[in-house]
C-alpha cells in the first residue's frame, strides 16, 4: 500500500485480486505450508548448499527507524531480505518471484508509502514479511490475551525447519549470503532465535519516548483513517502480520497481563498517549530485563538508538555493520549520512500534564537504554 495523494484512503486501497490472492495464500495455513514444503523438496540440493550464517533481524517498537535500517542493510552486498514483491504468497518466495520474473511488468514510479512518512518505495523495496511465517505455525501469537514472549527453553521443531528454509530460500531468490529481516515483534523472541542460531546478531531500534509516542500516535490516526473506506486493507495488514496500527491495532503483550489489559483499556477509551507510552514501556522494559539477564543475548543484540543515527549516521551505521560482521562500504555510509534527518512532519510536543504521564510511565526504562529523564 502506498500514498500517492492528500485522500486519507488513497494509499490504503488494495487492488481486487491482491484481495483476493490474499485470501488463498495466507487464510489457508496448512494448504500453504504443504505447497511451501513441496517448494523446499523442488529446490533442497540448492537450499542445502546455502548456510545460514549470523543472521540479522531487526525488531523494536513500530516508527524506531527500524524501516530506514532495513533499507540501508539491504543495500549491503552481502544482505538478503523479504521484497514487496514477495506478497501475498510469502512462504512460498522461489516459486512466486520464478513467476514474477517471467511476467511482463510495467516499470513503477516510486511512491511514499502509506505511514506518509518520506520513505518512497516500489515491489523491489524491501519490506517486512517474515511475521506471516510465524503465524501461520503460531496462530495465537497476536491474540493480546496470552504473552508473546519466546525464550530459549521454547522449541518447535517442525517451525525451526521450515524457518530455516525460507531463509535459505530468500537467499536463494535474492543472491545474498547473510539472512536480513525487519521483523518487530522478534523483540519479544530474541531469546527463542539465539538458541536456535547461536551467531544470530540483533538490532534493537529505540526512541525517545515523547517522540516516540507522538509518532506512534500520527500513524494510528492515519491508518485509522485509510481503513475506515478500505475493509481490504485491514484483511491486508492482517495478513502480513501487522497489527501496530488502524482498526485491528492490538497490544503487544509482553508477558505483563495487567499492563496488556491496561493498555487494551486507555486505547478503548481514547487516551492514545497513555496507550503507547505503556506499550513502549512494557516492551523495551521486557527486553531490557532480558539483556540483564542473558550475557550472550547482550552480546548479539545492539541497540541503535534514533536520535544518534539521526545525528551521526554515518559512525552509528559504521557500529552497526561492525556488530553484525559485514564489511563496510562507503556508498552505503554515504547513502546513511544522505538519508538521515530528524523527521519534521509531526508535533511532538504535548500538554504539560499528559508529558508527565508519558515520563511517569516511561522514565525508567528510558534511563536503562541512556536517555536522560526528568521534567
């Protein structure tokens, strides 16, 4: 989905027939999943020739920068990640894309995406789409009602497998050697991957909370309002695993059952900022305790902080390459240093009394990723 005009519903409208291939790819698990398997048996002598080696995910709270990190590694040589063009059929990419390749397609304009966020991209931009996978082994993953979060004493063989090939496979379809995804919800599950890929290496994306919630708020409002006249693109977003924002927006229950429900309960009754400001808080908070208990997951993970990718792209995306072993580029540092700037398309201020409801709630686990607090 993208923007392309004023029209609050222009960049959610999704054609008839990606509706409708929608429905057959991705409402259909286990039909889906018999097809992805004969897919692997097509292709194992090539898939068991690709390693799997350090992947990379990307995951933090929705409007953290984590797009614009996804885009500059997916210019690295090395990198390989899911495409717009891997939707709807996601578990099934060498199969779509053989058929894609052999389908006449008219060149295409970039377009700024539908968050209206300056971010343009076409079927080629990489995108998020590995949550599809995981839901269609973990049906319950977005339910709200039970926690999200995957430790290392978690285990699901017949998932880990097919997981493994789909990697392989987007390294397949894609020439890369290193596994690269956006997928924010795996800040609920970075245990869970480093057990299953020991040399994992994590980028946990931040931001400070005031920012933060302002930008989280600006997006509901807008896919809200896209959604309201395009039913087709809530069934879309559900689909491909987004549930952060617009009328299906659903918490991310971070193994807190009383903040979930108190959440669920402040959105209900309009208090957006208080919402967020506690959902921010329960997920880094969640993932801070991790990291103080898990020295091998402190480790793997890094956390990339906005305002100083923001403010020094270049050398914040030098510690990001450095950390996930691959070898620096020079276009690629100077694409950051063009890329990167503070968004100015939103306020960020609130009302003196709501600000301190979101520092209340959100200062001290603010104060453990390095920013200062206080009013």
């Amino acid at each position: 989905m993208t923007a392309r005009s004023v029209d609050p519903g222009a960049g959610f409208h999704v054609a008839r027939w990606m509706d409708r291939l929608g429905h057959i790819a991705c409402d259909r698990p286990a039909a889906m999943r018999a097809v992805a398997r004969l897919e692997s048996k097509l292709v194992e002598e090539r898939l068991a020739e690709i390693p799997i080696e350090a992947p990379v995910w990307i995951a933090g709270l929705a409007r953290s920068g984590s797009t614009v990190l996804l885009e500059l590694l997916d210019n690295h040589a090395a990198t390989a990640t899911q495409r717009y063009r891997d939707f709807p059929p996601v578990l099934t990419p060498f199969f779509w894309n053989r058929l894609l390749d052999l389908m006449p397609l008219n060149r295409e304009a970039p377009a700024e995406r539908a968050h209206r966020d300056r971010i343009m991209v076409t079927a080629e931009s990489p995108e998020a789409f590995e949550e599809p996978v995981w839901m269609n082994f973990f049906p319950d993953l977005h339910d709200g009602i039970r926690s999200a979060v995957m430790d290392g004493t978690d285990r699901h063989a017949e998932f880990e497998a097919f997981l493994k090939n789909h990697m392989r496979k987007i390294m397949l379809v894609r020439g890369g050697r290193r596994y690269l995804a956006k997928a924010n919800y795996n800040a609920t599950r970075f245990a869970y991957l480093l057990a299953i890929f020991p040399d994992a290496r994590f980028l946990l994306p931040i931001r400070e909370p005031g920012a933060h919630v302002a930008s989280l708020m600006k997006q509901q409002r807008l896919f809200c309002a896209g959604e309201a006249d395009n039913p087709a693109a809530r069934r879309h977003l559900a689909r491909a695993g987004h549930f952060e924002f617009g009328l299906g927006r659903r918490p991310i229950h971070c193994g807190d059952h009383d903040a979930t429900a108190e959440i669920r309960s402040l959105w209900a009754a309009g208090r957006e900022a208080e919402g967020w400001a506690l959902q921010w808080a329960a997920l880094y908070g969640a993932v801070a305790d991790q990291l103080d208990a898990d020295p091998a997951l402190r480790s793997a993970l890094l956390v990339v902080r906005y305002e100083d990718f923001c403010a020094e792209p270049a050398s914040t995306l030098g510690r990001i390459l450095d950390h996930c072993g691959l070898d620096p580029m020079e276009d690629l540092l100077r694409m950051a240093k063009e890329r990167l700037s503070a968004p100015s398309y939103y306020q960020t201020s609130f009302p003196p009394a709501l600000a301190e409801t979101i520092c209340d709630s959100t200062d001290a686990v603010a104060l453990r990723f390095g920013y200062e607090v206080g009013r």
